[in-house]
C-alpha cells in the first residue's frame, strides 16, 4: 500500500492541496482545488484547454501565488495566502512542452545542471539516469544531434536528477510525433515509478490520461468536477460534459413520467428525476448496435437491449480499426452514429434496425 511520510501515527501524502484559488482580475481560474498525492502515485490533471490545469501547476510550483488556499509537501506546510517556501527548495520537478534543453552544453552537462556534490558523484547520477532513459551513448552529444524523443527523455533525465519528491509535468509529450509518443510515455511512466516521485501531470488528451493515470481529476471552469481511477471516470461519469469529454456521444432527450422515460428504444428508468423534466439519454457510439438479422421486419425487444429502433443510413466511414456508419433515424430525423468493428460501408439509404446497450447508458437531467 502507497504512503506519504509518516510522522508518529499519522500518514501524510507527498503533495496536498487545500482549497486553491486564483483569481486573475475579476476572474476566477483556479475555484477550491483540493488534491492529494501519495509517493509513486501518478494523477492527471485534466480538461479542456483554459480550464486552471496549469494555473495550478504553477501554484504548487512557486512560480505564482495562489490568493486562497495551502499547499503542504509531506504534511509541511510550504504555501499559504502569507508564508511562501521559494520554488527552489520546494523538492519540485518540473517537465514543460519545451524541453528548454541549453544548446551549448552536452547531455551530460544537462542533465547535471543544479545537480549538488563533487564532480565524481554528479557523474555517476547522470550516467545512471541517462542508462534508465536509453541514452547512455548520447552522453557526450549536444542536444541539436538528437531527436524530439530523445530530447524529452533528455529533459526527463535533468528533472528527476535532483531526486524530487514531486514531478510536475505541464503537457511535456505534446511536441512529440504520434508514432513516438506512446513508447515515451510508457517508457516515461516506468522511470517515474522507479523514483517513487508523486506526480501531477497536466493534459487535455483523455487518451493519455487513461494510459498514465492511477487516478484522473477532471477538471472544468477552474474546478475538479470528478475525480477517481480511469475506470471509474469513464464508466461512471457525473455529467454528461464528462461522457463528451472521453468520446463520441449520442444523445436522445426525453420527459419522465414516473421515473420513467419513453424513448424509441424503449423505456428507461430516470430514478431522482421529477416528473415532467427532461432529461438526457447519452450513448457512446460503440453502444449503439446494428441488428443484421432483423432484414426490416420489425423491432424485436430484449432484456439487455431494449426496443430496436429504424434509421436510414446517411453516411458511412472506414477510420483503420473500425467503420463509423451515422443514421437518420425514423421517427424525428436526428443523427445518430455507430461504431461497428472492421469494415463495413453500408450504401446511403439503407435501412436498418438499431438498439441501444441498455447497461452501458447514462441518464441526466437535460440542461439547456
């Protein structure tokens, strides 16, 4: 089991974060953020760009001041409103989308800047660090010589160098090509759980979250809306902006009667809601199943999937692993799309009968 520093009896984490606000002008960025992060632990903060991600970073890092709120480091207090440890012995990684490497030193040179002690033991931290990047060989090289990749695993290198307790990473993998970016990660990811450092990394890529995440703040207007593992943030989202935020959405708008919903497919239970509201019946794409079988006789409902409904094909797309194939549906004209796996391109216009994974369903109050 993960742990902070402890202290007696009590169990600190490495970062915690106490009702965080920022205010720029009359404008709130950063509303009550709180967090906790325990040593080896990597938690993503994420959310759409504008949203106070790394107006928090910067706030844990020294290098701006929160207006309300505390910030402790293994149950110490480093930042209030009036008490303020500097940046640099703050024991903060920090990791950025520019790498900021120096181009008149070496890599070696780089990854040892800041480093403490004599020349002998500097040395044998970098050439450590730079084995566990995969860049012994380079040690000599001056960064222009290197790759993106190797370059941000250069910059990996020169963060973890001073052993902090906590890495920051604001976004560092976003100027890497596609192809390179989830081994960095992954290789990124094996490094920083070597270290045992808490990590707080920013994104607005739901993608890299879920690749790197123990646990995922979802962050919106300055505020983390939802925060739990990635199985639980996708499986079970607070809103409907959340499901949106991960994926595709379908969305089907109904009034309740009796804790009930009529829909084309069917009825759905819409339990707390009153009745007479409207509310929101979001289904992912890969939920939306296309029944082969039916050949236009009909809806034949089942236990899992409820009433099947009839749409109109409008138009069809193969994307690599999969076909993204959108309906006109019959009874009000709406677009509703479908994922299917492999090929399939059905021509326009073709009817077929849909259903809906009735368990893989998310039911909201509608909002206007």
């Amino acid at each position: 089991m993960k742990a902070g520093l402890v202290t007696g009896s009590i169990t600190h984490p490495r970062l915690e974060i106490r009702d965080l606000t920022r205010r720029f002008g009359g404008a709130t960025v950063v509303d009550g953020v709180s967090l906790t992060i325990q040593p080896g632990e990597v938690m993503c903060l994420l959310g759409p760009s504008g949203c106070g991600k790394s107006t928090t970073l910067r706030c844990i890092a020294g290098v701006d001041m929160q207006d309300e709120g505390t910030i402790h480091v293994d149950g110490e207090l480093v930042c209030d409103t009036v008490f303020r440890i500097p940046p640099e012995r703050r024991h903060i990684g920090l990791m950025f989308q520019d790498f900021a490497l120096f181009p008149h030193l070496s890599v070696a040179d780089n990854v040892a800047f800041g480093l403490k002690g004599g020349k002998a033991e500097k040395r044998a931290r970098v050439e450590e660090l730079l084995d566990r990047v995969g860049l012994a060989r380079h040690i000599d090289a001056f960064p222009h010589s290197l790759s993106g990749g190797e370059q941000q695993r250069v910059a990996l290198a020169r963060a973890l160098a001073p052993r902090p307790r906590i890495m920051l990473m604001d976004e560092p993998f976003s100027g890497l090509d596609n192809r390179l970016r989830d081994e960095i990660r992954d290789d990124t990811l094996a490094v920083l759980k070597e270290e045992n450092a808490a990590v707080l990394l920013v994104t607005h890529e739901p993608e890299e979250a879920m690749r790197m995440a123990d646990r995922i703040a979802l962050m919106r207007e300055g505020r983390i809306v939802q925060l739990g593992a990635p199985y639980n943030i996708y499986n079970a989202p607070v809103d409907r902006q959340a499901v949106a935020f991960f994926s595709d959405i379908n969305v089907i708008r109904g009034k309740v009667r009796g804790s009930l919903c009529d829909t084309p497919f069917g009825q759905f239970l819409a339990p707390g809601v009153s009745d007479g509201q409207e509310v929101d019946i979001v289904i992912r794409p890969q939920h939306l199943g296309i029944d082969f079988d039916r050949g236009g006789k009909g809806p034949n409902p089942t236990p899992a999937h409820g009433v099947a409904a009839r749409g109109l094909v409008e138009r069809a797309r193969f994307m690599g692993a999969e076909s993204l194939v959108e309906f006109r549906m019959d009874h009000d004209g709406s677009i509703l799309k479908a994922t299917v796996p492999n090929v399939f391109l059905p021509e326009k216009g073709r009817p077929l009968w849909l259903s809906v994974r009735r368990d893989r369903c998310f039911v909201f109050p509608a909002k206007r």
